[in-house]
C-alpha cells in the first residue's frame, strides 16, 4: 500500500486497534441498557440528552473504526484477516442501527413540546437538523422491535451481499490481449484507466477482456444485486413507503421537485452533449464512438502516461494559483501519505474519499494508471478531503451531509484543475483541445451516463417488484438506458451490457441510487464555479461557508441560504448546463480551419 493508516492505529489487529475495537462494542451494549431504561422524552429529557451524546461519541469512532478497515479491504480484498474485522464491524453497526431504532421510536413518539424543548437544550444545539430527521422518519418505520430485527438481519443480508461483491471485483482479473502484443493477466480495477489509451485497440481489449470476466461471475453478481434491491423493496414495504425512490430523496436531501427540475433540465439539453461525442468520433476517425471509446483521448498516437509526481505537481500548481487553501490541504495530503494510487492485484475498482472524524484525517483510494482522466480523479478526491479537513471538529450529527453535497468540493476541485491547464499560457492549440475534450467527457459522464445509470436502477427496482431478474435482463436493462440517454451518438453494437456488473456503486448496502447526486454536485458546482468567477476573493468564504453547512439542512436550503438560488427552479440547472455548452462552443471553434 502507499498510503500510511498507523494514523488509525499502529498495526492491524494490534494492541490499540482491539482495544479501540472492543471498547467501542462495550460501550455500544451498555447504551442498550441505558436506552431501555429511558423513559419518554418528555419524562426525561436529562436522561436522553445524555444518551444521544454517548450515541453520538459511538458514531464517532465508529466511523473512525470504518474508515480504517474500508481502505484496508479496498487496498487487498484478498485478505481474509481484514474481511473477518469488516464483518464483525458489520455486526457491530446493526447494534448501532438498534440503538437508532429506539431513539427513533422515541423521538416519533414525543409530543411537539417535549421534542422542542430536548432541541433547546445546549449540549444538542448541533443536533437539531439530524433529529428532527429522525423524528420524520420515525413515520415510514417499523415498530421498534421489528426494526431492530432488520438491523441483526442486514449483517446476513444487505451488508454481506454488498462484501461479497467488493471480494469477487477485488479479485477478479482478465486477459488483456491487444493485437501485436503478449496477452498478460491485469485485474479488472486497471480497466477503466485502460479505457483512456489512445489506441483503440488497447480500448477495445480492455473492455471486451473486462466483460468477459464479469460475465464468468455475472450469476453470482445478479444474484447480490437482486438480494439488495429485494430486501431494500420488501423493508419499504413494510414501513409504509409507497415509492422506492421517497428513501432516496431523503438520504440525498432533497425534494422530488428538485430532483425532477434537474432531471427535466438534463433530459432538455441531452442533444448538447451527444453532439459532442459525434464531433469526438470524427476526431477518432470513426463513424461513431463505441462505449469503449468515451474516454479515450484525442491524439491518436500513443502518449507518455503521466507519472504520478507530475500529476501531483500538477494538482499542486493549479491549487496553488487558484485556491490556496485547497492547496495546502494538497500538500498536507501527499506529505503525510495520504492516497493509495498504485495499480496492483487484489486492490479493488473505483476511487473513493474515506475520512476519519476521530483524527481529523483523510484517506483517498484510486488507482493511478496514467491517464489525463487519472490527474482529475485525484483532483477530485482531493476535494472531498478538503470538505472533510473543514468540518474537522464539527459533531457527528451535524456533518452529515447528503451526497448531493457530497460531491461539491470534489468536482469543484475537479473544475479549478482544468481551468488552470486551459487557462495556461503555455497552452497551444492542441492543449487546449485536450483540455476541453476532458472538461466536455466529463460534461457527457454527467448528462448522460449518470443519468443512465438513474434510469437503469429505476427500472431494476420496478421490475424487481415482480420477481428476479436474471443476468441476461440486467444486461437488456443496461443496453436499453444507454441507447435512451446516448442516443444515435454510440455505435448501437458496440455498447457495454456488463456496466451493472462493472459499477460498484449498485451494490453500496447503505445507499440506493448512488447517481443522480453525481450529476446534482457536477450541476452544483458549475453554479459555484460561475459564483466564483463573479466574487472573486469574496467567494472562499462564503464556499467555506455552505461547505460547513452542508450537514444542517437540506441542500435546496443551504443554497437558498448561502447563495440565495432556488434549487426547484430549472432555471439553475439550465444555467449550469449553458456552461458546458460553452465549453462545446469553444471546443467547436478550435476545430474549426481558422480557429
């Protein structure tokens, strides 16, 4: 591994590591007890204070505890000692979720005055925004009882659904055989790094070997999917929620209209970025681009891939001129070896941001293959650690923010590297193209792709209201998302039926449509970009501001108070969309003969 975890704790399995283990399972039994001994919140409002303190200290370390042992399965699925902790974490997580379970029961039950008057006391004035929360979903909830049952029960079902992924996509490999060269085995993590190389044939290789090995497993993994949209349909069921999408809207903080308003905007001006990729094809010298091909890069000769310390000077150097304060949260990072980026076997797919709030640390997971599309990853994560570093301090439940802000700080990051390569001076024309062509990929992933992901997942869930789903309809499902949102800008036989088993994110156990938010924080953060422009030195504050925020409200809230727009409104969204439009017309005007 690359990065350094002895910040967690000095060794795996170590002395520190039970003790702080064992401690916190301790003290997770011993609220049980003080939690059965509570009366109501009107009777005791002493009693619960207390309680929710001790409730919010576990939550903590929990997520210190999670934190640790998350990048440390991420980094080896292979290892077998890791993946015993991570199921007892498991474990110890349904006891949590019982102890929520009565709390939410509780606050359910207290009549209006007893509740205001436990938000009026000091020691929860952070706590307000999460429990009214829970008080609101104590509505769509089962009896306590039952719902502490559901919790023992999503360590033998969601939970262990969702780790038997993460250990077959850790370990999985393919044959990367490309024309001309020795076949040579690469694990499925190195495809989608793979599928930015020039060389189509490279390209190709990559995802016919990748969907070749989802495919040997694509069974099993229909299977986990079809137990966690079942199980997720059936608790809905019984706690009186009518539409599968209402826990979505909640996790992610929003209301059905904005959503629809964003969705409306997106669906409007889906044209827009197709025609982008029809104009890349050209490029490519193809007649259309297949799904292999989205990510490639416009030069048609191999390219040097980038090393990772010129990539970090590069992220460094654009922080550095554009936002200070991002950039020595940068520098602290790649000091205090913060990032596992390496390619290697066993590491799983994807990139995440995992922080510590019991250190106040971040941890960020990729795998770095080279590419352009690699420098923004890393970029992006960077930006989640910011977020992190600046609630540093902040109580456990008032930093829950949804992932609708959760993606803000990372793709606004994402946009100040790109700004600073186009706006370089050194930048000749072909830069500049490559510039754009990156800003406009990612313009496309967000208009399109995330929104075909959205409708997939839809439908899945709806079908699967009716029955299983087999591997082949998943595969059908896919196929159909992709030609809706893609259009006629893709070669119709050239599309990737195993993206559902490729993409992590539909087998998260603790999150339900992992996609729209993608597309809200890309849409979000254009909108402060825009802001950013305008205010110049004045806006860092303010940003820092909403960033804070984001875990005390709603996000149509926190952008009404600290930007004062109203996210139900299409006219926001369509604002950020004519800045990827603008992007295209520049892009449109460098390929031109006297451009």
């Amino acid at each position: 591994m690359d990065w350094d975890l002895t910040p967690y704790f000095p060794a795996f399995d170590g002395a520190e590591h039970r003790a702080f283990r064992d401690a916190l399972e301790r003290d997770a039994a011993a609220l049980e007890g003080e939690l059965a001994a509570l009366g109501g919140v009107a009777e005791g409002r002493a009693g619960w204070v207390a309680a929710l303190g001790r409730l919010e200290d576990l939550a903590t370390r929990s997520a210190h505890l999670g934190s640790y042992l998350h990048c440390l399965a991420s980094a080896d699925a292979r290892d077998e000692a890791v993946q015993r902790e991570n199921a007892r974490l498991a474990r110890l997580r349904a006891e949590l979720a019982k102890r929520y379970a009565r709390v939410r029961a509780a606050l359910g039950a207290a009549p209006e005055t007893a509740f205001e008057a436990l938000l009026a006391e000091p020691a929860l004035a952070h706590a307000g925004y999460f429990l009214r929360r829970l008080r609101e979903e104590a509505a769509r909830r089962m009896p306590a009882a039952l719902e502490e049952l559901a919790a023992d029960l999503e360590v033998t079902g969601l939970a262990a659904w969702s780790r038997l992924y993460g250990r077959i996509s850790g370990a999985l490999e393919f044959e990367l055989a490309v024309p001309g060269e020795a076949p040579r085995r690469v694990p499925v993590s190195l495809a989608r790094s793979l599928q930015g190389d020039p060389r189509r044939e490279v390209r190709h290789a990559a995802l016919r070997g990748a969907n070749e090995a989802w495919a040997s497993q694509a069974d099993v993994l229909a299977a986990c999917l079809n137990a966690i949209a079942g199980t997720r349909l059936l608790l809905y069921r019984r706690r009186g929620v009518g539409d599968f999408l209402e826990p979505a809207l909640f996790d992610a903080g929003i209301t059905r209209a904005t959503l629809e308003a964003m969705l409306d905007a997106v669906r409007a001006r889906r044209e827009m970025p197709r025609r982008y990729l029809r104009h890349k094809a050209g490029l490519l010298g193809q007649a259309r681009l297949g799904f292999e091909d989205l990510e490639a890069p416009l030069a048609s000769a191999p390219q040097p891939r980038i090393p990772y310390d010129e990539a970090r000077a590069r992220v460094e150097s654009a922080f550095g001129a554009r936002y200070p304060a991002l950039a020595a949260l940068a520098a602290r990072a790649f000091e205090g070896r913060w990032i596992d980026w390496s390619p290697r076997p066993g590491k799983r797919p994807g990139g995440f941001c995992s922080t510590s709030p019991w250190i106040g640390e971040s941890r960020i997971f990729m795998t770095f293959g080279g590419a352009p599309g690699d420098v923004s990853t890393l970029a992006h994560e960077l930006g989640h650690a910011f977020h992190g570093a600046l609630l540093h301090g902040v109580p456990s439940f008032a930093r829950r923010y949804p992932m609708t802000l959760a993606e803000t700080a990372s793709t606004f990051a994402e946009q100040i590297l790109n700004d600073a390569a186009l706006e370089a001076p050194e930048a000749d024309r072909a830069a500049r193209l490559e510039v754009l062509d990156r800003r406009l990929r990612d313009g496309a992933a967000f208009l399109l792709n995330l929104p075909m992901r959205f409708e997939f997942e839809r439908r899945v869930y709806a079908e699967r209201a009716e029955g299983e789903l087999s591997a082949g309809r998943l595969c059908e499902l896919m196929v159909e998302a992709q030609r809706a949102w893609y259009g006629d800008a893709l070669d119709p036989d050239a599309l990737d039926p195993y993206f559902w088993a490729s993409k992590l994110h539909f087998y998260i156990a603790g999150t339900t449509f992992y996609n729209f938010p993608y597309t809200f924080g890309y849409l979000f953060s254009l909108g402060l970009v825009a802001r950013a422009r305008e205010e110049g030195p004045a806006f860092p504050a303010r940003y820092e501001a909403l960033l804070r925020d984001a875990g005390r409200d709603t996000a149509p809230n926190v952008a009404r108070r600290h930007l004062g727009v109203d996210l139900e409104d299409g006219a926001f969204w369509h604002a950020s969309i004519d800045a990827v439009e603008a992007d295209l017309a520049r892009f449109e005007r460098e390929l031109a003969p006297d451009g």
